[in-house]
C-alpha cells in the first residue's frame, strides 16, 4: 500500500500492537499523529521517524 501525502491518526500507538501500525503506516510513506500515555516510548519511537509527531495523552480523559 501507498499512503505516501497521506496522514493517520493513531491512539495508543506507542506499545504493542498500536506501534505496529505506526510503523506500517509510517513504512508504507504516511506522515503519522500518534497520541499515547506512555511519554517515554512515544518520544523514543518518535526520536526514529521525521514523519511521525508524538502527542502525550490519555483520549478518554477530557482533563489530562
């Protein structure tokens, strides 16, 4: 598949199998938006890839 110009918004895709689509889309030419609580596996992961931004947060608080 091509995403190339493309942009997806991943939740939770810091860990496990929410990372794995992280890296497909961002493998496949996406630019990625990827909100997750883990702050630190989120920077490290973002610290690898110019096309991803890393948003720390938890989307089913509207207060975090």
């Amino acid at each position: 598949m091509d995403f190339s110009g493309k942009l997806a918004v991943v939740t939770g895709g810091a860990d496990g199998i929410g990372r794995c689509i992280t890296e497909r889309f961002l493998d496949a030419g996406a630019f990625v938006a990827m909100i997750d609580i883990d702050k630190q596996a989120g920077a490290a992961l973002s610290a690898r890839y110019d096309k991803l931004l890393f948003y720390p947060g938890d989307i089913t608080s509207a207060y975090n």
